[in-house]
C-alpha cells in the first residue's frame, strides 16, 4: 500500500515519500507530514536558492542554510524567496 499523508504544504491527503529523505528527524517529520508533489515543489525551490545564494551542497555551512530554508519552506510561514530573486516572465 502507498504511503499517504496529509501534506503540511498542499493541506490534502496525497501520497507521501517513499522513504525519509535523510536519516534525521527532520527527514522523518518531512516524511510524516510531506507529499511527493510538495517535495517534487521544494526540489524546484532549492534549485533556485542554491543558484541565488551561490550554495555548494558539499559545504557544511551552505548545507545548514539549505535546511533552513527547506525548514521554512515546509513548516514555516512558506517559502521565502531570496529578496533579489526575480521570478521568471513566461
């Protein structure tokens, strides 16, 4: 059987992750209360800070400020873009 949550970003039941995504308890409260639609969302979003902010995921540092803002993104007041970001004009 699917694993089914009730997403904390998209407020519905949808299906969940098919595993925690880090061995943390944060990676366990995504896995509890995150969709795959919303993770599949936040993917797209960290994209955009690690551009924006020139991250290296390998950095230790820029790891802890992508947590933050994965953090935010799910559990806090929703994602808040980097204040120099500019959406993209379709």
């Amino acid at each position: 059987m699917a694993h089914e949550v009730f997403c904390v970003k998209l407020k519905k039941q949808l299906p969940g992750l098919d595993e925690p995504p880090f061995d943390t308890e944060l990676g366990q409260k995504i896995y509890d209360n995150v969709s795959q639609e919303a993770w599949r969302q936040w993917t797209e979003t960290c994209k955009m800070i690690l551009n924006e902010y020139r991250l290296n995921p390998a950095r230790r540092e820029d790891q802890e400020v992508i947590v933050r803002h994965m953090e935010q993104f799910f559990f806090g007041e929703g994602a808040v873009a980097p204040k120099e970001y500019v959406p993209p004009t379709h």
